[in-house]
C-alpha cells in the first residue's frame, strides 16, 4: 500500500474534525445548552476555518521549549538579584498594578475559554477556545513567577488576590472580564476574542513590555514576548471567529456591530489605567499614550476595519470620542491616583522636572493648558511639607466603575456626567458610552458592586477609611500605599544601591 | 494599502528567519527594536519553509515559528510549506 | 583548593505571597503552590452570568459536594503549566520516535489483515470516548471550584485531545492515510451494536449538570474500565498475537494513565474524606455509573478480549474504589 501523502490542512481535519458527532440518545442542545440565546445564528460549523493547525502534541512540544527559556531566565534573574537593574524604584509601582490589576484577567481568561471551549458547537472552535485557555493559565502562572522575586523585595505585590476582589480601581479591571464572562458564548468571543485580543492588545502589551524592556525589567521583559507568541494564536482565533459569525448568517451583523460598539468602549475604558502608567509610571519612557493610540489603534485599526468594511462592519462607536481622549485621560487619571496615594496600594508620586517637559512636547495642545499648573500646586504644597491627599471618596462610574474623572472632551474644564433613571434609582455614569452600554442591559449593570458604594453602605467593614484599607483591603498602611519619597521601597533601594 | 507585519525575537534563530523573509520579499522593511526584530510590507508577506531551511542549514517545519514569534498582524494563511499575512481590500 | 563565588546577599523582606504565608507559613514557597493557592476570585463577582441566572460566575454550588476549602485537592503531582507542558513534551518525544519509527519500518505491513481488522473495530472508534471525555474535563475545569482541582481537569481535558488524535492516527496508519479507517470507526460507533451503550453513556455524561458527578463518571469510571481493557489486557493480547509492535503507537496512553491515575486517586480520596454527605453521595454516583458502563462494555469487551475481561477490569475499579475509602 502506498503511503498517501497528507498536507498539513488535510492532515488536521482527519485527526480533529470528525470527532464529534449527531446525538441519538439524548437531545444534543441538552449538551450544548448555550448556543441560541443570544441570537446568532450558525448555519455550519464545518465552515470553521482553523489557521493554526497546532495538534495536541506538537502544542506540548513547542510550548515546552518555550518555558525552558522563560524558566531559566526567572532563575537567572533571581539567583543575580536582577531586581536592582531596574532604573529606578518608581518603575516597579507600574508592575504592582500589573500583578494586582491584569494577572487576575488573564486566570478569568483561562476561565471563560474553557467555559466556550466547551459551550461551543463545532469542534474546530472548541480546540482552539480550549488552547487558549490553556494558554492564559499560562499567561497568570507565569506572571505570578515572574513578580515573585519582586515581592520579596518590594511592597504592595504581597496581597494580589485579595485586594483583586475588593481594592477600589481594581474592580474596574475586574468587572470589565465578569461582564465578559457572564455574557453569552458568542459575546463572549467577539469581546475577548477579537475585541481585546485583536484590535486592543497591543495597547495592553507595548506599554508594559516596551516599558520593562526600557526600564531594566528582565523578568517582565521576557515573559511579554514569551507571551505575546501566544497572542499570535490568539488574535488569529479572534479574527477568525467575527468572520465566521459574519459569514454564517446576515443577522449576525447587527448583533456583532453592537457587542463591538460596546466592547471597544469599555476596552478603551479599561486601558486608562494603562495609559497614566506608560505616562507617568515608566522613568524610562517608550512613548506617549497619545503616540501609542495613534500607532496601534488609529494606523493599525484602521487597517483591520477596512479589511472588515466588506462585511458591512463599521468603526466602533465612539472611536472619535477616544481619538479627543487620548490627549487627556493619562492626565486626568494619574492627577486621580496622586491625590488618592493614601488609598493605593502602590506609591505616587510628582513627575520630575524633565518628565514635566517630556509631557508638555507630547501633549503640545494639552498639558501645559490643563495640566502643569496642577503639578506645579503640588510641588507648592510638597515643598511646605503639605502633600496633599484627598479624604473623601470618588463618586464611580456605574458601568466602568472608574472614579468619575473624565472631563467633557470639548471642555476639559467639565467633568462628564451622564445619568439615568431605571426602577426608580438614579445611576451615574462617566460618558454617553457607559450610559448607553447600561441602558442596553440594565437588569446586568444594577448588579455591579460598586467599591465606593458598597464602603458607604457598611459593606467594607470600617468606619473610618484607614480601618477598611487595613482590614478589609489588607492594605500595609505606611508601606503598600503614600508617596515614594520616603516610603520604605525606596529606602531599601537606596540601602541596596550602596551595598550591593 | 494596509502593512501586514510580523515581529520576532531577536535571537539566533529568528536570524535566519528573518534573512528568508528578506530574500523572499524584497520590498518588505524589517526594524530592529529591543530584544524584537519587526518586519512590515504592503498587503501581503510570506515565510517559506525552504528558504528558511536553506539559510538555517537543517530541516525545518512552518510550526516552528511559534517558538520564536511575538506578534504578526493580517489574515493568516498557513500549510506545510509557507505561512502568508495578507489584508483583504 | 574550593573556589567560593560570592554574591552579594540581599534580605529580601518576605519569603512569599501573603495568602501563601497565611496557609503554609513564613517560608519560601514552590512555583507549584504560589501558582495555584487562591489565585480563583472567590468574593464580590459583579454579575450573574446570562446563561445560569441563578449562579455566580465562581460558584461552589454547581457540585453536591461540599468542601471546606476547595484546595485540599492538591495535585500529588504538582503541575502547573510550566511543568504540565514540559513534562507533556518528554512524553511526546518518545511518542513521536516510536510513530516515526512505526512508519519509517512500515510496520503495519507486518500486522495481519485479521489484527488491523480488530484495531479498526475496537480502537479506533475510542477516539470519539476520548472526544466525550475533553468535552467532560472542559466542563469540570469551567464549572468547577479553585484552582488546583479547575487546573488538573483542563490539563486532563487537553490530554484527551492529544490522546484522540494518537488513536486518529493509527488510524491513517492502518490505512495508509486514506481517512477510510477513521471513516469505518465513525460508523461503527454511530451504528454498530457493539458500541451505542458506550455512545448512550457519553451522550448521557455531557447532559449531566453537576460537574463533580461527570469527573465521576468520566475519570473515575469510564477511564478504569477502559484504560483496562485497552490499555492493559488488549495490550496483552495483542502482544500474544504477534502485534507487539502495535504497543508502541499505545505507550503514550499507557504512561499517561498511570500518571493521572494518581492525581484522580487523591481527588477521590480527598472528597470521600471530607465528610459522610460526600461519600455517601460519590457511591451514588459510582454505582449508579458503573452500572451503565460495565452493561455497555459486555458485549465489546467480550467479542474483543472473551467473558472475564470486563470482571478484569472491574476488579481494578473496585480496587481504586478501595485504596479511596469508598464502599467501606
């Protein structure tokens, strides 16, 4: 018998495609209960195109190698105390937040993958759903290795699970991903998917790889571009998957415009905090918000959306909102955290003089205008010895749940606030994007637990806000949270830095 | 037109990668960043198996690429003997 | 003459993450432990999911099975991804020189039609069981509670793919890389009597709710009976048959198994262990499981290996059964 020669496309769809099978013994929607709610329609799942053909055993193989390498360089950079390369103390509140705010979002991805790996008709999806949750299990194991050495040496990493679920800015990460993952299998993939994987990942990734590549971080430095190997995968799947939906059924359209509409404003929502930490956080800095919104959104998007204008898919919502943004909201927030350092669990802190005027030449028609004589007050008031925090709590944003800071974008002297009226209780709301997302699907958004609120209704424990930072956030009061100067990070660095 | 591109890690390996991927497609751009070797070209790039093979000096296979990839940017096409980026439009 | 290197000695200020601390003490930790202790949100999950209104997100109450705290299910073995996926590669290297070497030596052209024959109609078609069985840890790992016990059943999900797509391909060496073996396995399992009270129970297991109960079913259950017949006595005979070159397209399976073996093991034992409620109720389950497998497997199980096999591998079960406390 001669041997037929198979192709890797051939090869693939005999080893995985035809596993599955039409149920005779029980009702296969029992099985796979999920699949028409939300409305979309699937006419054929064996349309399914797999563009990485990665059997089980050739995954286990080039992922091994993979960790070998990361694995030995966690080792080299502990056993070297690598911790000191970094350029400067401050650096490291930007991977505090990282720990805290993003690692949990990569288990929820782990989570929600294998939940549609699962739920999910067609055994092509599956696999590849099922992969990439296997792949941020990875993504938060490695993560939590690689900020291991950093908490032995710094404060404010030691408590990350726990502050995750209840630290004030750290629902907004963490509400965004359990809006995701108690969506529908179908929401869930075009917000996950495409949404954050696609279109929004390098505005997570570059910031904090590019700024520990910058700023010294070995550890950080090499786990990102291990990582993003796998975001290849990733963002191949999520392009995959809002073609598929587009292709299977034109009543899928409007649905999908929709869930991006509101996906891309709750990312972009979701990426303030990032942006105040490529800004302000990085000593080394890679490059502005502002420049990296340009490359990675309107360059990049743009060239993603026209591919998809064939579809009949529109730019989100929005985006002209995001584009006026962008020359403001690393301002707005980081103005936000400085003045609440008492209640972060990481350090704050006055930009220098020389990153004062790097802000002023990357925001020409902003900074100077709005924002130096904000900084230039609390130099003022530092310099009397009255640094200055803030003792009453910030209103939130009911659907983003971040501070309400933003400002109108064609006034930057107003803050934005929306609001609406739904079973007799007033919500509030930082933009016209979160309020119309909430009146979309109020019955979900009137569940949020709102940190704030839920302090104010005795829900944190308390009474006083230091009690609940300590107790109930298990903040390290003195050490996690205030201004770098004087805080015992940067005095140990300073310590090491003449002995070592 | 759209830039389709592909970034990889700046180790041994991916040289020679990245001198197929010249060879292949002369008028793509590569720019060399920290620790990253990014290559951009207009509409479409192509990696193929045996131009890898011929500069590498062993056999090698298109999956292999995992291993040293960062990111890419396009509709991926991939099969035993190339892997492709192009944008439709 | 011993050459000391110095390095400078830092004090670091704490050895591990609080929550570690807080279970195992001021210690450093393992990767295993500071991987996966706590690092599930257990408090304060914003909304309910759309498609189980009644649930949370993160809910301990898709089980019947109560447990104190979720993470006394520690894996003996101890993976996490990075040592998952290295120890996976290891086992997919002599896997890969064993196929390799099986098609390099056309092997298969020293099997006789009668054994290739025997391959299609009882082997192949498990590549659609082990299909059932990734579709059941998927749904253990997305609907279960804390990260050691989720994390173990996505590593045993993924393995079931790999293993399918091993059986798959024996399959295409059987024929050649026609397709016309796994097409014949297909129809054997959609329509040979041999094989629907085996395609009954997967059906059945993937409309069962409490995901315990399918881990139960599916690695408690199926997996002994199976594993057993398949991987232990047919490996036998076909060794007796002159088809000892068939068991090495099947090692893979072999040393698999007797890896998750352990970690199913201490599962079982640690739930059993935690109180009478679940005990009792994880006999319910078995018995109630084991019934419907040991009556789908007599007829396959006696064409392909003779009367006592299935009794064989039942005794295995019922040893495991033991060794976890279970029907005492």
């Amino acid at each position: 018998m001669t041997v037929k020669k198979l192709n890797i496309k051939d090869k693939y769809r005999l080893l995985t495609r035809d596993l599955d099978w039409d149920y005779s013994y029980h009702e296969r929607k029992e099985a796979f209960p999920f699949e028409e709610f939300e409305g979309i329609k699937i006419t054929d799942w064996s349309k399914w195109e797999d563009p990485f053909r990665l059997t089980m055993d050739s995954y286990w193989k080039y992922q091994a190698e993979k960790e070998k390498k990361l694995y030995a360089i966690f080792d080299a950079f502990s056993q070297n105390n690598g911790h000191l390369n970094v350029s400067d103390p401050r650096y490291v509140n930007a991977i505090k937040i990282f720990l805290t705010g993003v690692s949990p979002l990569e288990y929820q991805a782990y989570q929600g993958f294998a939940h549609v790996g699962r739920q999910l008709g067609g055994v092509g999806a599956r696999v590849a759903c099922q992969m990439q949750s296997l792949d941020e299990l990875r993504h938060v194991q490695t993560q939590i290795h690689a900020m291991s050495h950093y908490n032995k040496f710094f404060d404010g990493f030691q408590e990350f699970s726990h502050m995750h679920d209840r630290v004030w800015y750290l629902s907004v990460p963490k509400s965004f991903f359990n809006d995701a993952r108690s969506a529908g299998p179908f929401e869930y993939m075009i917000a996950i998917g495409f949404s954050f994987e696609y279109v929004l990942t390098n505005l997570l990734f570059v910031p904090f790889m590019s700024g520990a590549a910058h700023n010294g971080d070995m550890a950080t430095v090499t786990f990102g571009f291990s990582a993003q190997s796998d975001e290849a995968r990733h963002m191949t799947l999520g392009l995959e998957v809002i073609k598929f939906l587009l292709e299977q059924h034109e009543d899928n359209l409007p649905i999908v415009q929709k869930w991006l509409d509101k996906w891309f404003w709750r990312g972009s929502r979701l990426l303030t905090i990032v942006a105040m930490m490529m800004d302000y956080m990085l000593p080394n800095k890679v490059m502005s918000w502002k420049e990296a919104w340009e490359v990675y959104f309107e360059d990049a998007g743009g060239a993603l959306f026209k591919d998809l204008a064939r579809y009949g898919i529109r730019m989100p919502k929005y985006s002209e909102t995001i584009k006026k943004e962008k020359e403001h909201i690393s301002h707005q927030a980081w103005w936000t955290f400085y003045t609440h350092g008492h209640a972060t669990g990481f350090h704050t802190w006055i930009p220098s003089d020389e990153e004062l005027d790097w802000l002023s030449e990357k925001y020409p028609d902003t900074f100077d205008k709005y924002y130096r004589p904000r900084w230039e007050l609390a130099k003022q008031m530092e310099a009397e010895g009255k640094r200055f925090y803030t003792k009453a709590l910030p209103q939130l944003c009911t659907t983003c749940q971040i501070p309400m800071l933003f400002t109108e974008m064609d006034d930057p002297t107003q803050i934005s606030y929306r609001d609406t009226v739904y079973e007799g209780e007033r919500y509030h709301f930082c933009s016209d994007g979160c309020k119309d997302i909430f009146e979309e699907e109020p019955e979900k958004y009137v569940q949020s637990w709102l940190p704030v609120h839920q302090i104010y209704q005795g829900n944190c424990g308390g009474p006083g806000v230091e009690d609940i930072l300590s107790d109930f956030y298990r903040m390290n009061l003195g050490n996690d949270n205030l201004d770098i100067k004087g805080s015992p990070d940067e005095l140990r660095w300073k310590a090491w830095k003449n002995t070592a | 037109m759209s830039k389709v591109y592909i970034a990889l890690q700046d180790n041994d390996e991916s040289r020679y990668i990245v001198a197929a991927i010249e060879a292949d497609n002369p008028d793509a751009t590569v720019i060399y960043m920290p620790a990253m070797i990014r290559i951009e070209n207009e509409c479409n790039l192509t990696i193929n198996r045996e131009s890898v093979e011929e500069q590498m000096g062993r056999d090698w296979d298109v999956q292999e690429l995992h291993i040293n990839l960062i990111t890419l940017g396009g509709n991926v096409e991939e099969d035993d003997d190339s892997l492709s980026l192009h944008w439709n439009e | 003459m011993t050459l000391e290197i110095k390095t400078a000695t830092l004090d670091s200020v704490r050895n591990t993450f609080a929550h570690i601390e807080r279970r195992f003490g001021d210690k450093p930790a393992t990767r295993y432990q500071e991987a996966t202790y706590d690092v599930q949100s257990e408090n304060y999950l914003h909304y309910r999911p759309l498609w189980q209104p009644d649930k949370e997100l993160n809910d301990p109450s898709r089980t019947a099975i109560i447990m104190e705290d979720w993470y006394a299910f520690r894996d003996p073995r101890q993976l996490y991804y990075g040592t998952y996926v290295q120890q996976r590669a290891k086992m997919q290297e002599v896997a890969e020189n064993n196929y390799s070497f099986f098609e390099k030596r056309s092997l298969v052209n020293h099997l006789d039609d009668s054994i290739k024959d025997k391959l299609v109609r009882y082997l192949i078609p498990l590549r659609h069981m082990e299909h059932t069985a990734n579709l059941n840890n998927m749904f253990a790992s997305s609907y279960g509670y804390g990260t050691a016990i989720t994390q173990a059943c996505l590593f045993n999900g993924m393995d079931r793919l790999g293993i399918a797509q091993y059986l798959s391909r024996i399959g295409l060496i059987l024929d050649a890389n026609s397709g016309e073996a796994l097409a014949k396995a297909k129809q054997l399992w959609m329509a040979d009597e041999n094989w629907q009270g085996l395609r009954a129970c997967a059906e059945e297991m993937t409309i069962t709710e409490d995901w315990f109960e399918v881990l139960v079913a599916q690695d408690v259950v199926a997996d002994s009976l199976i594993y057993d017949l398949y991987y232990n006595q047919f490996d036998a005979w076909l060794q007796d048959n002159n088809a000892q070159d068939v068991g090495m397209l099947m090692e893979f399976m072999q040393v698999w198994a007797k890896e998750s073996n352990r970690w199913v093991d201490a599962v079982l034992k640690t739930a059993a262990a935690e109180s009478d409620e679940n005990k009792a109720l994880l006999e319910q389950w078995i018995t109630k499981w084991k019934a419907k497998f040991m009556q789908s497997l007599e007829a396959l199980s006696g064409e392909m290996l003779g009367g006592e096999s299935l009794r064989a591998a039942e005794a295995v079960l019922n040893k495991r059964l033991a060794k976890a406390g279970l029907y005492k």
